[in-house]
C-alpha cells in the first residue's frame, strides 16, 4: 500500500498537473523555489519527507501557518512550495525580483 501511495503522490506532483487530484480540486499546485515543476526525485523526497512531519505529533504540518513562506516540514525538506495556481499565473507576469536587483535610497546596510 505504501508503494501505490508514493507512486500516486510522486507521479502526480511531478507532472504535468504538478497535484494530486484533491489538490487540483483546491486549484493548489507543487513547484519548486523557482515556481517550476518540481521532478520526480524532489517529489519522491516530499513524500517520504511527510514521516516527519507526522512522527512530529503533526507539529511539521502545522508549522505551514507559522514559516515566512508557509512551508510544512517537508516541503522545507524537499524544497517545494504548494502555491495557488491563480498565483502561479500571476507570477508568470510578475517574475521574482533578485535582492541585487531592487533600488532603495539612503545608505546600504
């Protein structure tokens, strides 16, 4: 049973759906720190990566409301991020701006 699980979570978050079918219901999506589709090692790692999150009394799910970037424990494993696929479109037409990128005045710090 542990086989099909990992097959049916890695299949789906790794492909072109980048979800599972509950969270395409939801319209969320799996990427990775650029936004992209994540691969089938990475989502192999977000799966055997959620025993810790539950080994943690449920405590790594939970940290999700309380990370700056709304990670679980495993997504801060795997380096993934379950994002709004409204979001995700949006971001195609507002790339990320890079730190060395942004102007502010006054001195450096």
């Amino acid at each position: 049973m542990l086989v099909v699980l990992w097959s049916y979570f890695a299949i789906m978050e790794s492909s072109k759906f980048q979800a599972t079918f509950g969270k395409m219901a939801m319209g969320l999506r799996v990427v990775d720190q650029e936004g992209k589709k994540i691969t089938f090692h990475r989502a192999t790692a977000r799966f055997w990566s959620k025993s810790f999150s539950a080994i943690t009394v449920l405590i790594g799910w939970f940290m999700a409301g309380f990370t700056k970037k709304k990670q679980a424990l495993h997504d801060l494993i795997a380096q993934t991020y379950v994002v709004n696929k409204a979001g995700l479109q949006l971001s195609r037409y507002y790339p990320p701006v890079h730190p060395q990128e942004v102007y502010t005045e006054g001195p450096q710090v």
